[in-house]
C-alpha cells in the first residue's frame, strides 16, 4: 500500500470505541472479527492490519501461492475462493 494521505476526522464514543470509516477498511480488507494493531508513535495513531491470524495469497515465481499462518487449520475450497476475490 502506498504512502497516500487521506484525513478524515472520527468521534470517540463514550465508551472509548471509534468507527474505522469505510475507505480505510476497504483499503485494509478489514472484516467483521479482523484484529489490527494499534501503536503510539509520537504524536500519532497508528493502526494497522494484523496478518498474522489468516492465509494471506503471495505471488511466487509469477504464480499465486496461498501462505497460512502458523497453526492454522486446513484451507477449505470457500476460504480460498474468497482470498482469492480479495487479492489484487
């Protein structure tokens, strides 16, 4: 992903939560269950996707090769199917 800046202010809720909007979601292939890392660095908050809990699809050799994270269970035809629609 490049280094494109996009400001879009948001609003704590009482409770402490705040909506990632739509547009970074997308350009992170953010789901419903999905975690992602929060870090502090300087002034800013820096939130990123975490990979590491699922396969994520890598070009090898010019050939799509789908990676699973360590301990992961076996990959079904649906699992892959949708990795595959999300890989660009």
């Amino acid at each position: 992903m490049g280094k494109t800046t996009v400001m879009i202010t948001a609003t704590l809720s009482s409770n402490g939560q705040l909506i990632i909007p739509d547009h970074f979601r997308e350009a992170l292939h953010l789901r419903p269950g999905d975690k992602v890392t929060v870090t502090l660095e300087g002034g800013k908050l820096v939130l990123q996707r975490d990979a590491g809990d699922r396969a994520t699809l890598v070009a090898e050799n010019g050939r799509k090769v789908l990676m699973a994270p360590p301990g992961a269970p076996p990959m079904t035809a649906e699992a892959v199917k949708a990795l595959l629609a999300d890989f660009p």
